[in-house]
C-alpha cells in the first residue's frame, strides 16, 4: 500500500477543531487499510504571524512543496486586524496558491437529500444538485497589471484593474475541465463575457478549439456570465462543469455554495499542472468557509466541509475514487439520520458539536466498510 504525505495547516480560529476531526477521518483509512498517510503538521496566517512574524514561513512553504497534497483549515481573525499587509494571515494562503502554481480551483456544489430544506431555493430546484464550479485561480484581473489608483491633474483619481489572459492560461484550465467532465456527466458550460470583452472573445475561442480538437466526445456549450448567474437560481442542475475565469469563478461559485444551505457544508480544491514526469499535481484542499472567530473555541463548527475536503484529496491526489466515494456516502447517510450541527440544525431542534458529528460519521464509515 503506497504512503501518502500530507502537509495539515490547521490555521486560525475554527481550523485547529475542525483539523482534528479530518485528522481523524486519515487514521481510521490507516487502521482499516484502505490507504496510510504520513502526516506533518504546520503553522500558518495568524498563528504563524504570531510564532514568527511571517503569514507561512520559509521551512513551511518547503514543507507544502515537498509535500503530496496540502491540507488547510483556515486563517485569519480580528485578533490580526491590525498586522501589516504582508504579513496578514490571508496573506499565507495565497502564497501557497501562488508558489505552487495552483491555477484550478475546484469548487463542487452538492445538495444532500437530507439538507435541501435549508437551501432558499425550493427542494425541487436543489435536491440531489451535483455540479462542479472549476474557476481560474491565479490570472485574470485580481493579478492583471497594469492595477493602480493614481491621481490625475484635475486632482481626480483614477482606479485601473487590468483583465489579462494568455492562451496558455486558457487551455490549460480548460484541459481541466474536459478532464473533470469526463469523470462525471461529460459535460462543460464555459461562462465568460464575449459580448463586451475581449477576453472572453479569446476564452471562447481557445476553449471551443481545445473542446473540438482533443475532447470531442464531451458536449461544449457557451453561456454569458451573467445569464450563468441566473441559470444557477433557476435551474441549476441544467449544469455538470463551470469553467471560468478568476473573477467570475469568484461570483458564480458564491452562488452555488448558496444553493446548498450552509458555508460549513463546502469543500474545495485546489490544483497545479502535472509534473511532467510523475504526473503529479501540487494540491490544496481547504473548506470554502473562513476561521468563524465567533463560534472559535465552542465546539460548534461543522467539520463536514474540511471532511469531505479529505475526500476530494483522495479522489484528486491519491487515485482513491472508491476511498472518497465512501466517505460521501458515511457524511450523506449521517445527515439523513438526522444529525446535525447549529448551522444546518432546524430552530429549537438538538445540535450536536464538532467532535460528535467528526465521531457519527467515523462509526457511518465503520459500518459501511463492514
Ligand atoms: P466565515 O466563513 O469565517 O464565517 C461566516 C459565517 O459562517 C459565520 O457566522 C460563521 O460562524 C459561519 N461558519 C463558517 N464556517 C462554519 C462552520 N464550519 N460551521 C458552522 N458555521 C460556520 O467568514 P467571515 O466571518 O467573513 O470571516 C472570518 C475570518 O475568516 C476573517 O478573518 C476572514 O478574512 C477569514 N476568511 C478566511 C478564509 C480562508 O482561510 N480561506 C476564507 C474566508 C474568510
């Protein structure tokens, strides 16, 4: 059975409660066989400012980068509100993103039967929604330069963003995308603006030509972003892939998270280009959600959105498709029993804490694996 290394970055706030209970979920695939992982533990955002000034210090980037897959909680909180810019605890995460080159950001957005009355959306619209937002991580216009406020001579100021994509940048996140497709319901809806940007004139163009010329068994359709964001709070299941570019990525997966009730619910991943000789990735895998510093220290998160970000580093880093299946199922068939944390608890009803529900679905997953 091959070893798998893992780099835990518990982080601030909830990550360290909502760590162990993922830390938890390795250990019982180590004892049962299914897959054994080596494990380090490190510092980052507010916790490693705290130790060394530093967002995510050098001797923990090193770590990342040897490391198989990353695995974050997440960071930052008022207690840091007032640390320079550089080194503010966000600041740790995008390194990471960056220096790992992590340019596919994975965002799914699943409704459990058991949950879809916590949706806004009525149960008809999300129950049993499986669909998979894949955004553009590191170009676009959150990096573009030029990105500037410079004060003009009539004392005005002007803000510039720059919008900025190669066709490299392109094709590569589209491959992504094929490829995702093909292990799900083989289809991709490329949004972007080609009516009033150019360029989403040249996404459209480099991803129809990747589509046609390597992937021509997954159906390719074109939607403008904006009637993308409509489509999904009309009828979100018309979907199987997104691909999209940083900015809306950033949007359109905001609002499919919201289609599935609550932030404590989402995972995410994170991934770089395959190292040519390995095929490898360089992996993050992080809950969609922050610290929460207002429920930090209680026992009150719900572990299940780092969970299944366990799950989707088996299915995307170890080759353990049959290892995430079965942690989807544990979590799904915990929810249908009724269990639930706070925040997808219904008013009045009996909640349960972190380290019950990490407890409920470990006992699923004994009982499943029987
Ligand atoms: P948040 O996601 O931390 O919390 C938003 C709301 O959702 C809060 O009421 C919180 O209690 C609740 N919530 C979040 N996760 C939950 C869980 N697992 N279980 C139950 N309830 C949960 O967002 P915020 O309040 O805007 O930000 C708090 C801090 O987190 C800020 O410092 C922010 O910068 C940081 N943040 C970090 C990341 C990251 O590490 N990737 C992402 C977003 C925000």
């Amino acid at each position: 059975m091959a070893s798998h290394n893992l780099l835990l970055l518990p982080g601030d706030g909830i990550g360290p409660e909502i760590m162990g209970e993922a830390k938890g979920i390795l250990n019982w695939f180590g004892k049962r066989g299914i897959a054994s992982f080596e494990t380090e533990t490190a510092l980052v955002g507010g916790a490693s400012y705290d130790a060394c000034g530093k967002a995510i210090s050098e001797e923990t980037m090193k770590l990342a980068d040897q490391a198989d897959a990353v695995l974050f909680g997440a960071v930052g909180g008022p207690k840091w509100d007032g640390v320079p810019y550089d080194a503010r605890p966000e600041a740790g995460l995008l390194r990471l993103r960056k220096d790992l080159g992590l340019f596919a950001n994975l965002r799914p957005a699943i409704c459990y039967p058991a949950l879809a009355d916590a949706s806004s959306l009525k149960r008809d619209v999300v129950e049993g929604l499986d669909i998979l937002i894949l955004r553009e991580l590191t170009g676009g216009v959150y990096f573009g330069e030029p990105k500037e406020i410079v004060t003009l001579e009539n004392g005005e100021k002007r803000a510039v963003d720059t919008q900025l994509y190669t066709t490299h940048e392109i094709e590569r996140i589209a491959r992504v995308a094929f490829d995702l497709a093909r292990t799900r319901r083989n289809k991709v809806s490329s949004a972007e603006k080609r009516n009033v940007m150019k360029s989403g004139v040249l996404w459209n163009q480099v991803v129809t030509k990747i589509g046609k010329e390597e992937y021509p068994d997954v159906q390719l359709e074109h939607v403008l972003a904006d009637n993308c964001a409509m489509q999904l709070v009309r009828w979100p299941k018309q979907y199987d892939v997104i691909v999209c570019d940083n900015l809306f990525g950033d949007i359109l997966s905001d609002v499919a998270a919201m289609l599935t009730g609550s932030l404590g619910m989402l995972p995410s991943a994170s991934l770089g280009a395959p190292d040519p000789s390995t095929g490898q990735r360089k992996s993050l895998y992080e809950p969609v959600h922050g610290s929460a510093p207002d429920i930090a220290g209680r026992s009150l998160a719900n572990p299940i959105a780092m969970i299944a970000s366990v799950g989707m580093a088996l299915r995307y880093s170890f080759g353990l498709g049959e290892a995430a299946d079965l942690l989807d199922k544990a979590i799904a068939n915990v929810l249908a029993t009724g269990t639930r944390t706070k925040d997808i608890a219904e008013k009045g009803s009996n909640a349960v804490s972190t380290q019950e529900m990490g407890a409920a679905i470990l006992k699923e997953l004994e009982s499943l694996a029987r």
